[in-house]
C-alpha cells in the first residue's frame, strides 16, 4: 500500500486513469479555449499524469504539505493548472485542505499526514461568497505586486485576478 493509496477499490490516478469529477472532465474555467485545454489534457494523459504528480509530491512533503504556488513551482505550470489539480483531488478525498495557510495559501496534505489538524471540506467556487471572492482578488494583487520582478508570473497573476474579479461581479449582480 502506498502512502497516497486512496482506500479499497479506489484507484491512484494516472495518465490511463484520470480522475474526472465534472461530468466526465478534470473541469474548466468557463471559456471555450479552457473547455478545449482541459479535454485535450484529459484525453492524452496530461491530466492523469499530473494528478499523479501532485500525489507524489505531496507525499514527498510528509506532514508539511504544499500550497498551490509550491506545486506550480515544482510541475512548473500555472496556477490554474496547480489549483486544479489539487481541487479534483481534494473534491474526490484524496487529499485535505487545512485551514493552515503558508505565504497566503492554503496547505494540501495526503490523508496521511492531516495528523489531528483541522481541515476544510471541498467547496465549488461557484458557491463562494462576495467576501471570499473580494479576499481572494485583494490576495491576487498582494502576488501581482510581490511578483513585479518576474513578468511572466505577474501577467499570469494579472489573468488569474481578470478571472476572479469576473466571478465576482457575476456573484454580485
């Protein structure tokens, strides 16, 4: 048994074997470009095989665990990428998200290493409230503004704080 073993009868995913929660997809933002991105990572592998990756690094972690900057660090993706990997992976009880924080971050861990500490359950972001949302843009900016020397992470921080502050105006009207 390995240390992400997800528990009798529940496979470890892998490219032959994404786990695929939304409708029979890894999910996606909303745009047809992001519907075309996720299906072709779902369809030759990239999802499955990230997905594992994530596994791995988390167990490599232990008890410290890894946020979605550390993960993107290591996968060298984006945050959309990191985010949805760890999000499919906490919605289907892979992994738990504790209400620690690192650097502004929640702390993914495997089930092994939760070690009494209190966790968060899965939650869709269509149903975050306007606070979560307006927390969420206010600490997307503090990263635009700590990213400033790195214009590849900071445009990728701007295209995540377009994204977010959609939502939130669609959470408002």
């Amino acid at each position: 048994m390995s240390l992400f073993d997800p528990g009798e009868g529940r496979d470890v995913p892998s490219p032959e074997n994404p786990i695929l929660p939304y409708a029979g997809t890894s999910g996606w933002s909303g745009s047809e470009t992001s519907a075309a991105r996720a299906d072709h990572a779902d369809t030759t592998g990239l999802t499955g095989a990230r997905q594992h990756e994530t596994l791995r690094f988390l167990a490599s972690r232990r008890a410290r665990g890894a946020t979605w900057k550390e993960l993107a660090a290591w996968l060298d993706v984006h945050h959309g990428t990191a985010s949805g990997a760890l999000s499919v992976l906490h919605k289907t009880h892979y992994i738990a998200r504790l209400t620690e924080k690192r650097e502004r971050c929640k702390v993914y861990v495997l089930l092994t290493y939760i070690d009494g500490r209190e966790t968060e359950p899965y939650t869709p972001n269509t149903q975050k409230p306007r606070d979560v949302l307006a927390t969420l843009i206010a600490d997307l900016f503090l990263d635009y503004l700590d990213a400033r020397t790195d214009p590849g992470v900071q445009a990728e921080t701007w295209r995540t704080m377009r994204s977010v502050a959609d939502e939130y105006r669609e959470a408002s009207s």
